[in-house]
C-alpha cells in the first residue's frame, strides 16, 4: 500500500518506518491498549479463516452470505484503521487517544450495520429510514478519514471528487451534465447496497485476498522469506553484478507471497541495497534496482498485488485464467531486469561475491541439471502419485494424500536438521562470502509444501482461490507451531516445550501482522467502492469516453498514450489496488469502446491488464513513489534520482501494455499448439531483451546509434510481426452475418469471434459502429455457445438482430445492446504465418551481432598488445 508524502518527511525516516506506517499502521503501543489491538487483528484473522473454510456449512452454524461478510470485514478494517494509523504526524504513537477510539467504535458500527440489520433492510430496498441515512453519511465520512490515514490523502480526495459529481451533476457543462442524486438515492447507493463500498471489490479483499496476504505473512514470520534471499545469493551472488541479480531473483520470490511494493523493498533491499553498494553500484543504480525488482513483484501471479482477483470478477473469466494470461509478461520482464542488471555490471566491468569453494563449469553445469532434474521428478510424483492415489482410494483420497505429506513434511524436517538454521550475514561486514548453495537450499524444502498443497488446490482440484488459500494456510500454521520442535527433535533435543511455544507465538505474531497487513486493502476496495458506485450512478464513464476521443482526435494510439497517462497519473497518489478499481471502472471501458470503434477488437483481460500495469508504476514514480523512498531510506541516495533512474528500469514493463493489446498472444491468447507457444515465448523474450540492449545503449558493445534503431526495428518485429504481414495480407475478410451459425460451430471452444456491429447507443442516441471480440465457451449447439457470451440473437433476412444481452456478460462488457445488428463477421484469412517475418528481423540482428563483435574483438587485442 502507498501513502503519500512530502520528500522531506519521507527522506527523514527509515525504510522500516515507511513500511510501518504503510503495511500495519504507526501505532504499537504496550498495555492494555496493545492487547486489544492485538486480540482485533487476531479476531479478524481467525473470522476470515472461519469464513474462507468448510466448517460453518459442515457445522451448520454462523453462515454468512457475501454481504453480511463483506460488512464484518470492512467493521475489523475500520476500527483497526483509526486505532492503528494516528491522524497526523504529531499524533501519539503510543497510545490511542479518546477521539480515535470513539471513531474506531463509530465507524465499526457504521460498517456492521449491514450485518447487524440485514433482514430490515432486504425488506426495504430503496426506501432507506431515517437511521439508515444518518449510518450511511456517518459511515462515508468516516471511511474517507480511514483512508486519509492509512493510505495518504489521494484517495480521499478521489472519492470526495466524485461524491461531489454525483450531486452537482445538474450544475456542471452540458458534456459532463447529468440527472443528480438525492440524498437518499446516493447514500442507497454508496451504501445500503452492493453498488458502492461494499460492491465487488470489497467482497473480493473479504473472499480471497485476506487469505493469501495472511498467507504470505506466515511465510515470512515461518522464515520464508530469509530463506529466499539466502537462496538467491548462494545461487547467484558469484555472478558479475551477483547481489543485483540475486536482489532481482528474491524479489521476485518475495513478490509472490507478497502484494505490497515497501514491503518487498524492505525485506529484501536491507540486505540487498548494501551488498550492491559493495561490489560498484552507485547507490542511486542500487536502490532502483531494488525498487523496479520490488514492484514487479505486483504483476507475479498468483497474488498481484491483490488485483488478479479483482480482474478475474470484473472481467468474468475465472481466477486460473488470469494467472495464465498474466504469467508471461511477468516472466519476460523480470528476465528483462536481470539483463539490466548484467549491462550494468558490464559497462562498469562490475565482479560478484567470492565463493567459500570455486566450481567448474562442468560441475556448475552437473549440478544445475541434477536439481532441474529433481524438481521435473518431483513434480510428476506430485502430480501422478496423489492421481493414483485419488483411483485406489476413492474418497479416503484426501486422507491418504493428508497422511503422506505428513510423512515427507516429517522427513524434510528430518533432513534439514542435519544443517545449521540460516542467519542473515551483516551486509556491513568488512568481508562477504557467498553460503553454499546445497546446504542452504536444504534447509527450507518444507516451505515448498504449502504453495504445493495452495497451487494443487487451485490447479488440479480447482478449488475457489479462498478455499484454496485456506488449505495453503492451515498447512502454514502447522509448520509454523512445529517447524521448531521437530528440529530440535532430530538433533537430540529432547526438551520441546520452549521451542513449541516459540512456535505458536511466531502463529500469534503471523496472524497479527497478516491482519494488519489488510487494513489499508481492506479500506482501499471499500473507499473506491464509491467512485464505482458514481460510474453505475451517474454515467460518468460516458463523459470518460468522449472526453478521451475528443483529446485523441480519434486515433487510437494517441487514446492508448493518453489513458496510459490518465493512469499514471491517478495511480501517483494511490494504492495499486484502489488504483486499479478506480482505472478499471473509468478507463477499461474507454479503451474497450474506442478500440471497438476503431476496428480494433480487444479482449477483456488485455484491456484490464494494461491499466493495471500503467497503475502500477506510481509505486515507482517521482515524486510519490514510495518504493523509491523506502529504497533510498536504505540506499542514502536522493530519493527522486533513485525514483528517476527506477522509472529508465521500468520502461521495460510500460512496453509490455502496448504490445499486447495488438498482440495478444503474449498472454497466450490464440496459442494453436506446443510448438506456436514456444515459438511465442521464445520470441517474446528474446525481443524484451534487445529492447532492454537499446534503451541501454549496450549489446555486446556500445551501440552506435544506427545499431540502436536496428535493435528497436528487430524488437518491434519480434513482437508485433503481424503489423507487417497485415500490409502485405489482409488479416480477415468479412463473411455475411447469415452464416453466423456455421463460423460459430466451426470455432473451437476457447476461441474468439468477430462481429462487425452496429446500432444506437442507449445514453447519446447515435448511430454506432464498432468491431468486438468474444470468447466462445461452453455449449452444444452454436445457439448455446453464443449464450455462453451473454448473447442471444434471431435471423432477420439478410441481419441478424441481438435479441437480448444478458447483464454483466462479457457481450454487455464490450458494448453490444438489445436491438442492435450483426453487419458481418471476421474470418481469418488464409494467409502465411506471420511469424516468417522474423525471419529477415534475425537477419538484421545478425548483422548487428556481426558488427559489435568485430568491435569488441578489436577492444581485445589492443588491451593484449598494451599489456
């Protein structure tokens, strides 16, 4: 979460201050007072998990439905928010003083009055008391303040904004006019309903995103994330530039139990940030990396920062889906920063660490292949034994599959006992050796069997992601409470007591701290619960579409600049996931219609990806970015040139939304077969790579600069050939809408469909016409397919007329309407693969490699001669 502030107060503090007062709020005071917060936080640990298990409908007792949840939810948020975050700056940190415990108490109040009266008010929709509008005003006023405190002004000042709108909506120009608002319709809205604060993405920071940051704050109290620092470096810290690359690497671990920027920049750039000091890095180069490492890690699936759940509801495809769609384009671009990394090294002729014990190449490369050999095997004795299992046992399955990963849980503890329990080394020591590799790796294989029991839950058994989370969890606390005993069991110790109980208090710190790990998600989805309330409210997402198509003129790379900037501008101020909400509900719809409307049809997924990530990079973006300052906190370096030069890194990951929203398949949309997804992977990488060698102005050697404009023609083709195929063979041609039926039966499932179409748009009443895209799903008959969109139509001559499109379809999302006409249906043509013009691109590259390496050979001759 990101808090703003000015560059003075946040240059004055330390990196864990500024984590602090971000993740788990600024107050921890002693006393009676810090074990009520304690007991809240672990309250609100324990109902979640209560909520995300089994148990209530097994027990038949305290079942609550989505809206009775989500209210409970934001109630723990709420008093925690103005008992954990002080108001201001010279507010007492030690204590909570009595104003804040009545707004605490008020406020919770204000969010548990939709549990606490849910029946009156499912018997009154629309025709709030009295008490129902005096909660909702109070409770609005105060979510404003809780979000002022726990995530700087920005989003106050956001939803104030648009509160604002909603009311003087009669007032304003005629382009951004609207109805208005009563004071009854809105506070309904914002309120009394599932339309506004306690809408979607509030349910989904209570279904799925508290488990999996309470998730990661186990993994991390259990050592986890130590555990993949020390990882890193053993495995990449003698490389040159190692503690950067190795920096990259644990990041990106870290990244994937963690949602939050400053949390990850401060587990592992206080360790990291040093060391890259140590061996050449300025402290500015060094704090960026860390930074650029750091925020990627909110694009990692599984978690993202929270939003990979909110994408899955908005877009309405399934959690899975956004994990394969995002997958890859995280991938290419952390390999992208780890290539940064070593141009860096390169161009300041930078070493790594030394190693207790130097290796060969052949025993590095036997190694290597023995340990990628043992992950394949492990994994299809994962995947095929507990398949088996399933066949013999039938529904004993699961207790089967409980008791053997007992007996490995067992054994590993076993196993890793026989080495010593991994210290951080002080990154200011005057000498610094790398760990061994081997020794270090086995000391943390059990932290390995949650995130196989959560990816198992997820992937194979294809739980729901709060179930599988759940599952994830429960095993974490049981390594948690017997990591220790065990240990010490296998070692000869015999007295278990001491380390049991350290055990379960590092469970109570672990629930604590996930809890207050939630506070600012849980206030930021309520908080910009109400700009979505606005949007549904008042239409301003129509005044955001033609605002946007006026300033661009009607191009649409000029539109996609332009809600870029929009993005990255919003997100200055705000946190990734309240970013997100309020970019998605603003912006995701103007690219989808000028897109539409342009020709252009883009999925969904595309579309909400490619906000996100221009959301994203406020975390790093001067002057607001609190990365940069938690980074720089540690670096000593000016925190806008750290942010500055943070921002040359993540140019890399700005590219990425462009390319594909036209090439989708680097998010594996369109993927014919095995060889077409190594061909796209492959290709994607290798052009993120030689963008990274143009923008750095280094390949071999420096590169002149016609070999700079070589690289970037090599890497546009690589990434987008289909821009020049399509000026040599026209993409698809346009068959009559009276065979829709037969394109629909010929598509395979999964596929999209192509409709030219055209009708009255409902708000402005002009005529519209617009190309979309759907994803076909499910169905035996191309009727049932069609349905499957959220579409039904009827042949009408020569038309074919939409005769209905159901509510919050994907059909509905991209903008088709009752009554409108199919004019014609795109069919690919058959034409050559586009990929054969990577051919002449490799060509190209060829010739650059050519160049540059009779240069540097040249470099190396003359420095022989001069020695």
């Amino acid at each position: 979460m990101d808090k703003t502030g000015s560059p003075n107060e946040l240059t004055g503090r330390t990196a864990h201050d500024i984590a602090a007062e971000v993740d788990t709020g600024a107050r921890h005071p002693v006393g009676s007072t810090g074990r009520v917060l304690m007991l809240t936080a672990l309250a609100w640990s324990l109902f979640q998990l209560w909520y995300a298990s089994p148990l209530p409908f097994m027990l038949n007792f305290f079942i609550l439905n989505d809206t009775e949840a989500r209210s409970i939810h934001l109630a723990f948020a709420v008093f925690l928010a103005f008992t954990a975050y002080p108001a201001f700056k010279r507010s007492p940190r030690g204590h909570v003083p009595l104003q804040d415990w009545a707004m605490a108490l008020i406020g919770a109040f204000c969010a548990g009055y939709l549990f606490l009266f849910y029946r009156d008010l499912a018997q009154r929709p629309g025709l709030p008391t009295d008490l129902d509008l005096v909660v909702a005003v109070v409770g609005l006023v105060l979510l404003l303040e809780a979000a002022r405190r726990t995530l700087g002004p920005a989003l106050s000042i956001v939803a104030l904004v648009f509160i604002t709108y909603t009311f003087a909506g009669p007032y304003l120009p005629a382009m951004m006019s609207h109805g208005g608002a009563s004071i009854s319709r809105a506070m309904s809205q914002y309120w009394l309903t599932t339309e506004g604060v306690f809408g979607v993405a509030l349910g989904v920071s209570s279904s799925f995103v508290f488990l999996f940051v309470l998730f990661g704050a186990l993994l991390e109290v259990a050592g986890a994330g130590n555990y993949f620092i020390k990882l890193s470096f053993a495995l990449l810290g003698h490389l040159r530039g190692g503690p950067a690359k190795a920096a990259v690497v644990s990041s990106g671990a870290t990244g994937l139990i963690s949602g939050s920027s400053i949390a990850n920049v401060v587990t592992t750039g206080t360790f990291t940030i040093p060391l890259m000091k140590r061996v050449g890095y300025s402290p500015e180069k060094a704090g960026a990396v860390e930074v650029a490492a750091s925020v990627n890690g909110q694009i990692m699936p599984p978690v993202m920062g929270a939003a990979a759940f909110l994408i899955a509801e908005y877009v309405g495809i399934s959690y899975l889906e956004v994990v394969k769609h995002a997958f890859l384009p995280a991938i290419i671009t952390y390999l992208a920063l780890f290539y940064i990394v070593h141009i860096e090294a390169l161009k300041a002729n930078l070493q790594g660490l030394p190693r207790p014990h130097e290796r060969t190449r052949i025993q590095g490369l036997v190694s290597f292949g023995m340990t990628l050999s043992g992950i394949i095997i492990l994994a299809g004795m994962v995947y095929y034994g507990i398949g088996w299992t399933k066949q013999v046992f039938g529904d004993a399955a699961t207790w089967a599959i409980a008791i053997v990963g007992a007996a490995v849980y067992i054994a590993l503890m076993a196993y890793r006992a026989r080495f010593p329990d991994l210290e951080l080394d002080d990154p200011d020591a005057e000498v610094v050796s790398l760990p061994e590799a081997g020794p270090t790796a086995k000391t943390g294989l059990h932290f390995l069997l949650p995130v196989v029991v959560l990816v198992w839950c997820l992937m194979v058994e294809r739980f729901s992601p709060g179930l599988s989370a759940f599952y994830g969890t429960v095993v974490m606390i049981l390594i948690l409470v017997t990591q220790r005993p065990l240990t010490q069991f296998f070692r000869g110790e015999r007295r278990l007591a001491a380390p049991f109980l350290h055990g379960c208090r590092e469970l109570l710190e672990g629930l604590v701290t996930g809890a207050r790990n939630m506070i600012g998600i849980g206030i930021a989805t309520a908080a910009a619960g109400i700009v979505v309330g606005t949007v549904s409210l008042t239409g301003v997402g129509l005044v955001m579409t033609e605002l946007v198509n006026f300033l661009s003129g009607g191009y649409l790379m000029v539109m996609l600049l332009l809600t870029a900037f929009i993005c990255l501008i919003l997100g200055m101020g705000l946190p990734t996931t309240a970013n997100y909400i309020v970019v998605a509900t603003l912006m995701a719809p103007v690219v989808v219609e000028l897109a539409a409307q342009n020709g252009l049809a883009v999925p969904l997924v595309a579309v909400h990806l490619f906000v996100f990530y221009f959301g994203l990079m406020a975390d790093v973006t001067p002057p607001v970015g609190l990365a940069s300052f938690a980074a720089s906190a540690v670096s000593g370096a000016d925190p806008i040139r750290t942010g500055v030069q943070a921002f040359r890194y993540e140019v890399r990951t700005a590219l990425l939304p462009f390319i594909f929203i036209f090439n989708t398949q680097l998010l594996l949309i369109g993927i014919d077969n095995s060889a077409h997804l190594v061909l796209t992977v492959v290709s994607a990488l290798a052009a993120m790579l030689l963008f990274v060698a143009a923008t750095q102005n280094y390949f071999l050697v420096r590169s002149r600069w016609y070999e700079t404009v070589a690289l970037f023609l090599i890497c546009f083709t690589l990434f987008r050939p289909g821009f020049w195929m399509d000026m040599l063979y026209p993409p698809f041609e346009v068959v009559p809408p009276s065979r829709l039926e037969q394109v629909v039966e010929a598509t395979p499932p999964g596929d999209f469909l192509r409709l030219r179409a055209t009708g009255q748009d409902f708000f402005t009443g002009r005529d519209v016409n617009k190309t979309v895209q759907l994803q076909l799903r499910g169905g035996d008959t191309p009727a049932e397919r069609l349905r499957s969109t959220g579409l039904t139509t009827m042949v009408q001559g020569d038309e074919v007329a939409i005769m209905s499109v159901d509510f919050g379809s994907e059909a509905a999302a991209v903008g088709l309407d009752f009554g409108w006409t199919i004019q014609g249906i795109e069919v690919p043509t058959d034409r050559p693969a586009k990929e054969w013009l990577f051919l002449p691109a490799l060509a190209l590259l060829g010739l650059v490699v050519a160049l540059q390496w009779r240069r540097r050979e040249s470099a190396v001759r003359r420095e022989a001669s001069a020695v």
